[in-house]
C-alpha cells in the first residue's frame, strides 16, 4: 500500500462548531459566593437551624420518603425560593428535608423553571 504524501493535514483549518459555553463555571460559581445571604449557611445558627428541620422531619425526605441514616446526605431545603430574603430564609415553615438526589435533581428543575 502507498503512503498518503500529498494529503496535507486540514484539520488546522477547520472552524469550531460549537460555540463557547456563555457562562463561563468558575465565574458562575464567583458570583453566587459573593452574594452576601451566602454567608448564611455558614454559620452556627444555620446549623442548629438545619439540624432541627432534619430531626422534625425524621431524617426523611420530603418528596421521595426516602429515610436517610447519613446526614451528608440529607438537604435542609427551602420550599420557596428566598432570593436573599432574610425572613424567607430563617422560616421553619419554609424549609423541609430533601434527599440529595431530589435537591440536586427535582428540585433544581424546578427552581429552574421558575426564573
């Protein structure tokens, strides 16, 4: 068989079809963090917050009753959205236990739709 020598590599020239994602993750994730409600989660009375929400709703998820013995893998979600409304936030009324696949499933679809 013959060697190909008079076929030049034209993969060089070829244009993108896809175009770049328009959202860039790490900027993404940049400007999430900097919103200051943010901070909200990270403190002590998010946590005794959470743990009673979790302890109310017997470690069960909400939507799938699905009974989770593991804690990391239990969500204290809001039912509706706060957008950084600090009495939205902190209402018990307004916060049930999902299970991670539901929050990061279900529930992100959802939130989704609704922007």
């Amino acid at each position: 068989m013959g060697r190909l020598k008079g076929l030049t590599p034209r993969l060089g020239s070829l244009r993108p079809r896809l175009a770049p994602a328009p959202h860039d993750r790490q900027q993404y994730d940049r400007r999430r963090d900097e919103q200051p409600w943010r901070q909200w989660y990270k403190t002590a009375r998010w946590q005794r917050l959470r743990w009673a929400i979790l302890q109310r709703d017997l470690f069960t998820c909400q939507r799938c009753h699905r009974l989770e013995g593991e804690t990391s893998k239990l969500v204290a979600d809001h039912r509706r959205a706060h957008r950084g409304d600090e009495a939205l936030f902190w209402d018990e009324g307004n916060l049930w236990t999902l299970c991670k696949p539901c929050h990061d499933g279900w529930k992100q679809r959802q939130e989704a739709r609704e922007r």
